[in-house]
C-alpha cells in the first residue's frame, strides 16, 4: 500500500468535489459577476505555465487534480468574457434608449 498515491488520491477527490458547488452554480446561472475578469486571466495563465511542471510527473493524482483545475478555470475564464462581452453589447443600447425617452421619442428605443 502506497500511502503518498493515496494520500493524494484522497485529496484530489477532496478539492475536486470542493469546488463543483461554486462550478455547477455559475454554469446553471451564468452569473460570474462576482468574478475578477483580470484574477480569471491570471489563474488560467498560471495553470498553463503550471502544466509545463505537472505533465513532466509521473502520471498520478496531480494529473487528475491539476487538470479538473485546468478545465474548471477555462470554463469560468469563458464564462466571465461572455458575460463581460454581453454586458458590453448592452450599454450602447441602454445609452441609446436614455437619449431617445429625453428627446421625447420612447417609442423607438
């Protein structure tokens, strides 16, 4: 019985199933707004550098653990731009409604 593999074992299962709550709500929500666009992008980043080091390792836990984290933050990375993206598509057509109701022309917005 090797008891570093399942030590690490354990605690791969441990973190991944730590973190589906938080995934599972933003995938059924697609509401990330509490998320930093800047702290996504700096997370993915680090994994991707990160990856260099964990896949040199023998296969393991580390895989399994290392690559949930991989997919987990590209999904929340993805989600956070579509969502900044949308928002970003909204404001011109808010701004644009604003000045026609002010012009007394609510009809077109």
């Amino acid at each position: 019985m090797d008891i570093p593999l399942i030590a690490g074992t354990i605690a791969t299962v441990v973190f991944a199933v730590s973190n589906l709550p938080m995934l599972r709500k933003a995938l059924r929500t697609r509401d990330v707004s509490s998320y930093s666009l800047p702290s996504m992008i700096m997370i993915n980043a680090a994994n991707a550098v990160y990856s260099l080091y964990v896949f040199t390792l023998p296969f393991g836990p580390i895989w399994g653990l290392h690559t949930f984290y991989v997919v987990s933050c590209a999904i929340m990375l993805a989600l956070c731009l579509r969502q900044r993206g949308a928002t970003v598509a909204v404001v011109p057509d808010r701004r644009r409604a604003r000045r026609l109701v002010r012009a007394g022309r609510a009809s077109d917005a």
